[in-house]
C-alpha cells in the first residue's frame, strides 16, 4: 500500500505540473531574487520518539476444514436390507433409526435364546434340589460320598448351563439391535452406498455421516509464532482463552464472511521438515454455512511480538542503500537512516536493525521530505491506522483536483485550437 500511495502521489504532481506549463504555455518566468532567497518554513509532519513495545500481529494462516466426528456406517449383522429411513443430504440427529436389516430372523434368534435359558434354569433348579436331597441322605449314611459329589457336579454344570444360556441371550439381543441401524453422531448424512433389497455382510459399509457444527481445523503456525503464544500462555491462560477467527472466500464473487472460535490444541514439538508447530481450533458453525473440506483461513488474535521497534508502514521509504527511514537531528533537521525489516503488524513495520529507542523517527507522511529539510516536530499519538488513512484521503483529495485541473486545460485548450485553425 506504502509504494502504491507513494507512485501516485508522484504521478499527480507530475499531471499538476504538465497542466501547470500548458496552461502558461511553457513560458518561465523569473522569481524575483529575494524571493529565491527566503528559506522556506519547517516542514510540520508526525514525529515519534522510538520506544520498545508489543504489537500486536494481523497474520492468518491456510488450512484444511474437517469433520473431526465424522463416522461410517457399517453394517454388523448378516441379511437383507430392508428398509432405509432417510435421504440422501438429510440432517440426521444421534440416535436416529437409518436402516433396517432384517429384524425378524434375530428376533426369532432371541426368541429362541430365551427359551433355551429357560430351559438351563430349570434343569438348575432341579440339580440344586438333588444336591441338597443327597447332601441330607449323606449325613444319614443313606448314600455315598460319590454320589453325592457327583450332584454337586451336575449342579455346577447346570449352573454353567445357565451362565451359557444367558450369553447367547445376550449375544442374540445385540445382533437384534444390530438389525436397527442408529446414527451415532449428529450431523448430514451422505448417499446411501446399498439400496434396499440387497444382502448385506458384516462390515459392508452403508454410508456417510459428517457433523458440521462444530467444524474442527488443523494447521500449521510458524514456530516462531508458536513460541511467542506459547509466552502469553505461559501466564496462566489457557489455550481455550485464545480466540480465531476463520475467514471463508466468498462464492461466486461475494464477500467473505467470518466465523468465531478458539484454540483447542497447541503442539509441543518443531516439524523438522516444515519448522512448524501444529495446532487446531474448533468453530462453531450452526448454520451449515461452511463444509469439510473447504480451504479456509485462520486467524488467531491477541498473537503479539514482544518488546520490539517498530514504525507506521507509510514511515518506510526506499532509498539507495535500501530501506529507510527520516530521523530527526538535534537541530531537528532530517537525514536519510537506512533500516533492516522485519514483519508487517497490520499498519505496523517491525525494524530489525537500524533503530534504537530514543531516535526520534518522521511517521507521518513522507512525501516531499529531503535530507536537511527542517521540520516541525508535530506529536504522533500511537495510531498508524489513522495515519495511513490520512494519507489515502488526501490521495483522494489530490485526485479529484488533478481531475478538475485536467477537465480546466481541457476546455481552455479548445478555444485555443480553434483560433489556431482559423489563421
């Protein structure tokens, strides 16, 4: 934005001053020698003496929406599909019936489980009846002690009989359950890969069901970045404290929107092969407006640099010896500093190397500055934004005279042509 400013400011003055000679009709004329030799008054612009401080970071990073519940429906019973109770698309809600597979075969199944465990209950009752009936003839010396160990086995093989009966039972009533097919999460539901009528295995799978609020995103945070949350949160905050935001492109030419989150995850180790840190945060997103799979933008606020310099961006100009800056001298006179960037913060520049606390810097609009120019030292209160916005109104304000000045010579210039035709 700072270049693009700074070229068409240029390019103004240069259109102003094309006008300026065609309007007098390129004739020059002397400045009176006293004029040529009273100095010119300071020139007023934003002044700031350079102090460390935090800034905060505007940076977003790409990823990857997911469904982090999303499931597969598989079937876990043999038999024929029956029925299915939804649509394809359909918003599905937990515990909902999807399909049904053969119910009857497992519930004649269960049927004859429970009869097969009445029947082990019986035969019980009757093996503890005959061990208590020999137990009472053993201490009458009425029978031997081999008989009567051999009606405590058989009371603990009916017992076991029982125990047996009773696990088919429930072995029978879980395949039943089986038969009713229950979504298992909340969310749309994708096509139906069997259509009913035909026969379905163990472990066919059935469909597809993606939760879509809450969204899930994984990415990548230089490790930089990692490092310098990782210090706020070493306060005592939590990473659930710290608020994202998910920028979605705007379909079909629209405008993007935004939805609100917060950090889940934060991760503990360097990639060696990409020097990041993984990290994930989770959305909200109620009414469906985003989807897996989509290739969005994170952005996490509150991230911050810690203690460094750093100038309004329009501050930076490009001299011969690279970037630089305007600082002022004692007599407070400007000269030419030449600086190392860092990264941009919004409207903010970070300087690496160049500038150390206590210089006092121009951050107002360079444009017309030189070395050696006196200047007014006007105070700077902190906001770049404002700054930057000042300059982009009297761009504006510059194009619109420049358009005036051209629609002028114009309309003077037509007179003039046709005088010059008709001699």
């Amino acid at each position: 934005m700072k270049k693009m400013i700074h070229s068409r400011r240029a390019s103004l003055v240069t259109l102003v001053a094309a006008l300026a000679l065609a309007a007098c009709g390129q004739e020059q004329t002397e400045a009176p020698q006293q004029g040529a030799e009273q100095e010119s008054p300071p020139h007023q612009v934003a002044v700031t003496e350079m102090a460390r401080q935090d800034i905060p970071l505007d940076k977003s990073y790409p990823s990857l929406l997911r469904s982090d519940d999303e499931v597969t429906l598989v079937a876990r019973v043999n038999g024929f599909l029956e029925e299915r109770h939804f649509e394809p698309g359909q918003l599905v809600e937990e515990g909902d019936s999807l399909y049904t597979i053969e119910p009857d075969l497992y519930q004649a199944t269960v049927n004859q489980r429970e009869a097969d465990l009445q029947s082990a209950r019986a035969e019980l009752s009757r093996a503890q009846r005959d061990a208590q009936r020999f137990e009472q003839l053993l201490s009458q010396n009425s029978v031997s002690r081999q008989q009567y160990d051999q009606a405590l086995a058989d009371q603990r093989v009916a017992q076991a009989s029982v125990a047996q009966a009773e696990a088919a039972l429930t072995s029978a009533n879980l395949d039943l359950g089986y038969s009713q097919v229950t979504a298992p999460v909340s969310g749309m539901i994708g096509l139906s890969q069997i259509n009913v009528g035909n026969l379905v295995t163990s472990g066919t799978e059935l469909a597809t069901i993606t939760p879509l609020d809450p969204l899930e995103v994984r990415f990548q945070l230089p490790q930089r970045d990692a490092f310098e949350l990782r210090r706020q949160l070493s306060d005592g905050g939590e990473a659930s404290d710290i608020r994202a935001r998910l920028s979605i492109p705007g379909v079909s030419g629209g405008s993007d929107s935004e939805l609100e989150g917060r950090l889940d995850f934060l991760g503990s180790s360097v990639d060696q092969g990409t020097s990041t840190v993984q990290a994930s945060a989770t959305f909200e997103n109620p009414e469906a407006s985003v989807l897996p799979g989509q290739f969005v933008r994170v952005r996490i606020e509150g991230l911050k640099r810690f203690d460094v310099i750093a100038v309004p961006e329009i501050a930076v100009t490009q001299g011969l010896m690279g970037p630089q800056v305007y600082v002022l001298d004692d007599e407070d006179k400007a000269r030419e500093q030449t600086v190392s960037l860092g990264e941009v913060a919004g409207p903010w520049q970070l300087i690496r190397e160049g500038l150390e606390p206590g210089d006092r810097v121009v951050v107002g609009d360079p444009a017309g500055l030189e070395p050696g120019m006196a200047i007014d030292p006007q105070s700077f209160d902190g906001n770049a934004e404002y700054i930057v916005e000042d300059v982009e109104q009297e761009e504006e304000q510059e194009q619109a005279e420049a358009a005036q000045a051209m629609e002028a010579g114009a309309a003077d210039g037509q007179p003039a042509e046709g005088e010059e035709g008709a001699q």
